[in-house]
C-alpha cells in the first residue's frame, strides 16, 4: 500500500471539526487528524458525536490515521494529576474506537533532554506503559511524537524511553519540523533508527531566524541558547524532507503523512491556499 497523506485540522482551526474535515477532502486527501482540544475533537464531545462524525467522514472517504491528543506530560506532575491525565486518555480511546482509529498520541512531556533525569524516563516509562495497557483493552497503539522541549526531542531519546516502556503498542511519531530545531538528524538514518518503532510521520517546515518579531516566529531555549524560528510552506523552509521520503519508500512505510503546517494565517481563504499548497507539496515529496 501506497504512502497516504493527511491534513491536521489545527490548520484549518478557524473553521469547526465538520467544515474542515470537508475541505480536506475536497482539495484531496487522503485522511484527516483531528486536533484534540477545542475548537476540535475536545474530550467534552459525547460519543453521539463522534459516531456522527465517523459517519460523516465515511461520506467524505476519508479515514483517521491518528488522534492528535495533548494528554499525558506526566513528567513533573502529581500521582492524581497523572491519574487525571490517563482517564481523559481513556476518553480518547473510545474515541479512537468510534472512529475506526487505531492510533493515538500520548506523549511524556518533562523538560529537554539535556536536562533530564533517569528518574523523568522511569516516572514517564512507568505511566506510558499503564496507558499502553489500556489502549492494548482497544487495539490502540500510542504514538509519542519527537518533539522539542520533551524528553523525546531526539531519535535516541525516544528510543531510550519505548525501550524502558517496553510495550509493543508504543511506537514514535517522526516529525522533521521538530527535530530540526533540535539539530537531531531527520533523514534516512532516522528512520533506519527507528525501524519498526516508526509508527506515524507529521511533516512541516521551520526557519531559524534573527528577527522574533516577524509573524508567526517563536523562541525556544536549544543547545544553542535562545533562539527565534518562523513557521514556513513546506518546501519553502530550512527542513528538507526529499531524503525522508526517499528513506521512507525504501522501508517500506506504508502508513500516513500528516501535514501540520503552522504558517499564519489572515482568513478562512488563506487557510484553504495553504491547505492547498501543502498538498501538492506532499504529492511532489512522493513521486
């Protein structure tokens, strides 16, 4: 099977869960990855809903690679904060149940890696698994997505943590944007790192900047210090990702890529035009 492109609905959050799962499958792709939290799938939606929405993507074609949930973080929490943390995860779950979905994200939060303990990885791999054992009850895998500022920001981190998790429903989210400003490696030796732990790919492009202040540009404390990145197109950035789509088609991924641009935007049209462009970018990366 054929590598399947997706829209993250975060891009198009002006717009409500309904009208923007619409406009991913009228420009063309494949599936759609609700974002989480309001305006969204929020864990408040009852399960009529959601059954609705199944139904309504079932009209539409398109299927659900992935609940992008922000649940978890349960580095540097309390016991009944990281219990609050698993039940709302278990809503999702259900959630995923109803949506034919058999991913979800749940990540370990904490600080970067530099920073981080052996106690952070026994704490989180602890609850990672505990929440493993409750999407195994659904057929649930749970992604953690390499994501900067996490005590997942890298390949061997990531790796490290499944390894103490030790869970065959766990697996990593590859994400190139973040990886980037971490200045970990994101192409081919990525993925032949990750062998059979890769579970899912979001893709977006960044800029390492001077100015802060330009729009969208945000600052994170890195290796490096402090520094300011922008969002960008996807082909227009720093993030080259000819040589993971290359590394992908060669192992043999056949799952999604989710587009998750973060670009601003200034109304529902520029939305639909970067929504657009994504997509024809993401057809170009796959031959």
């Amino acid at each position: 099977m054929a590598i399947r492109t997706a829209l993250f609905s975060k891009v198009l959050r002006d717009r409500s869960l309904e009208e923007a799962a619409e406009l991913a499958a009228e420009i063309g792709y494949d599936g759609f990855e609700p974002m989480c939290r309001e305006p969204h799938l929020d864990a408040d939606r009852s399960f009529e809903e959601v059954t609705a929405f199944r139904e309504r993507l079932d009209e539409l074609g398109l299927e659900v690679p992935c609940l992008a949930t922000y649940t978890g973080h349960y580095v540097g929490k309390s016991r009944q904060e990281c219990e609050a943390e698993l039940e709302e995860f278990e809503r999702f779950l259900e959630f995923a149940e109803a949506l034919d979905c058999d991913l979800v994200r749940h990540g370990p939060g904490g600080p970067p890696v530099r920073e981080a303990t052996d106690d952070d990885y026994e704490r989180a791999a602890a609850w990672l698994a505990r929440a493993a054992d409750r999407a195994a009850a659904y057929d649930v895998t749970i992604g953690i997505e390499i994501h900067a500022h996490t005590i997942t920001e890298t390949v061997d981190s990531t790796t490290r943590l499944l390894d103490e998790i030790d869970r065959e429903n766990v697996g990593a989210i590859h994400d190139a944007g973040n990886m980037y400003i971490t200045l970990d490696d994101f192409g081919p030796e990525s993925v032949r790192e990750l062998g059979d732990d890769l579970v899912h790919v979001h893709v977006k492009d960044e800029q390492r900047i001077d100015d802060p202040d330009r729009p969208g540009a945000f600052e994170l404390e890195t290796d490096d210090g402090l520094e300011a990145f922008q969002p960008r197109l996807l082909g227009e950035g720093a993030v080259d990702h000819g040589p993971l789509f290359d590394a992908l088609a060669e192992a043999g991924y056949d799952g999604y890529v989710t587009d998750e641009c973060h670009v601003p935007r200034g109304d529902l049209e520029d939305e639909r035009e970067v929504a657009e462009h994504e997509l024809a970018e993401l057809n170009r990366l796959l031959g």
